[in-house]
C-alpha cells in the first residue's frame, strides 16, 4: 500500500505544472539528547543529505538521510546513528520566495550502534524551520522507539540548499 501510495505521489508530481525539486547538504549539524538518553550521551554532531520535491504549492515530499555521532558520557562508548526519513513539508509562503518558513513531519528508520551492538528502530520527527535563499536553518524534534525505553534527541541545523530545475 506505501509503495502504491509512494508511486502515486511521484508520479502525479511530474505532470504538476510547477514541480520544483532540489538537494540539500549540511553545513553544520548538532544534536543535544534528552531524557534518559542525556543521561549516557552528551551532545554530537553529523551531517545529512536530502532530497525535496514540490507535489502542490505548498508541499514538499522530503527524503533524507543522516549521520550523527553522539559524545559519550564517563563510562559509556560514543553512539553512532544513521538513519533515512520520509516526511512533508508545509510551506505556507511560495518555494521559490527569499524567506520561507515551514513545519516538517517526518518518520523513518534510525540505526542506533554502540561499539558492537546495533540497534535498527523505527522513529518519527518534527521540526520546523525556514528558507534564506539557498541556505535552510531548521530544528527537529526526534524520537527513536527503542526496546527499552525511547531515545529522544534535539536535531539544530544548517544545510546549502542545491535547486535542480528552477
């Protein structure tokens, strides 16, 4: 069903009249863990890259993937996180403006490691940010279901915005 649902999307936006997409990589990127997390974690640093794509004026179907290295408290080993979202935008003003603010809901699979022990779990995130030309500062709220307990980080950043076709 998400597979017909994902085709439906993708295909119904390359005969939109004003399809827009572009690559975004980070600049820089921070996260700060909360909760239990901040109790074994310090806060880390990674990179991403993404992929939007305008299906109607005022929404994005954004892909992403993720890297994130989180610094250890005394006595633990650093925990490693990769992970790839699906996720819309809602951008109430055009694409294409100088400023534009938007809300982004996303969920997706997170690979959390530490040293030999991975765990691969299914997460969700919501942020928001906005557009200044070609540069895009956001700041999530994210949260992996783990086995034991959930694993909830802050996500802050700064990514170069790459239009593909404009």
């Amino acid at each position: 069903m998400m597979k017909k649902f994902l085709f439906f999307i993708l295909s119904s936006s390359l005969f939109a009249s004003n399809f827009i997409h572009e690559v975004s990589l980070s600049l820089l990127k921070g996260n700060v863990p909360l909760q239990e997390f901040a109790k074994v974690s310090n806060a880390g640093f990674g990179f991403d890259l993404s992929y939007r794509l305008r299906i109607y004026h005022i929404l994005c179907l954004s892909l992403s993937s993720d890297y994130s290295y989180f610094i250890p408290q005394k006595d633990y080993k650093g925990f490693n996180l990769f992970d790839f979202n699906i996720g819309f935008e809602y951008v109430p003003f055009s694409f294409k403006k100088p400023f534009s603010p938007y809300l982004r809901i996303s969920s997706g699979i997170y690979n959390l490691k530490q040293d030999v022990l991975s765990q691969r779990k299914i997460g969700f995130g919501i942020g928001t940010g906005f557009y200044i030309s070609l540069l895009d500062f956001n700041f999530s709220y994210n949260n992996i279901l783990t086995s034991v307990k959930n694993t909830s980080f802050l996500s802050f950043g700064l990514k170069y915005r790459i239009p593909v076709n404009e």
